[in-house]
C-alpha cells in the first residue's frame, strides 16, 4: 500500500569538522584513535542514506548507506 512506504533521505548531517560517529559514517582509511585524542572529519567523500519508515508504522530510521569519509586524528578538547 502506500501509505506504508517509506521515504529515503540523503544524509546531509555529515559535515567537514564534525567528530567521526561509526553508526553514521565510514572512514575509508582505517585511522586508530588512540586514548585523549579524536577522529574529525576533513572530507566527505559521498553522503549516506537512510530510510524514514512512514507515521502510520511507526519504526526508528535506518540507515541504508554510510556516509564515506576521510578522518584525521587531533587530541581532545
């Protein structure tokens, strides 16, 4: 029916300088985070999407693709 699809979204939450979120994006270099330090985005390299079940179902938002980013390592503020 149609009134049950769902919407699908691009994830524009994704942005230069944001701290590096596993559940939400994919860092294409395996960086190590060592302890008192951080992993900040410096590029997008393509955005994510995700899928909005429709009001009437109810259901948590999914994530279809990861956003692909590059990541560099800084010490924590």
């Amino acid at each position: 029916m149609k009134c049950q699809r769902g919407s699908f979204a691009m994830d524009v939450g994704v942005v230069v300088g944001a701290k590096y979120d596993e559940a939400t994006m994919e860092d294409v270099q395996v960086t190590e985070v060592e302890g008192g330090m951080q992993a900040v985005v410096v590029a997008v390299l393509s955005r994510g999407w995700r899928r909005i079940p429709p009001a009437e179902v109810g259901g948590a938002i999914r994530f279809i693709a990861k956003s692909r980013v590059v990541v560099k390592v800084v010490p924590k503020q």
